[in-house]
C-alpha cells in the first residue's frame, strides 16, 4: 500500500476508553454500563482496544443534553 500521500493531520483524532473515561470525570465501568444499554457513545475496536472519534464524542454529548433537557424542561 503506497503512504506516501498520508499525512498525520488527515486523521481526526481518537480517544481510548480511559482517555474518554478521565475528561469526563467517570469510571470506565461507566462507560462500559451506558454502552450496554445503548447511551454510550459509538466506539470502534482497534485490535482489542476501544476508540472513539472526537466528533461522535460530541454529538454523544450533545445527545446526552438534548435527552437530560427534554427530561428537565422546567431546568435551565
């Protein structure tokens, strides 16, 4: 396969499930349990590691306030 037209910029950048786990304040355990019930964010396997896109994190994120807003109306 010829790379000689790659460039490291062309990649957005991902995040490991205990990279996601430490900016966010929460356990691994915690992301694990979200994914399982369908409120995590989309990830990927690389070999057997998980990684998330830095924009699927954000519109997981996004989503998460949209559904804790509708839950919430009367909240600002």
């Amino acid at each position: 396969m010829d790379t000689s037209h790659a460039h490291p910029d062309t990649f957005e950048p991902v995040l490991s499930l205990s990279e996601l786990a430490d900016r966010l304040h929460v356990t691994v355990q915690t992301l694990y349990d979200l994914r399982s019930r369908g409120r995590g964010p989309r990830g990927f396997r690389v070999g057997r590691e998980l990684r998330f896109r830095s924009s699927e994190i954000e519109a997981w994120l996004t989503r998460m306030e949209a559904d804790d807003a509708a839950r919430h109306p009367d909240r600002p």
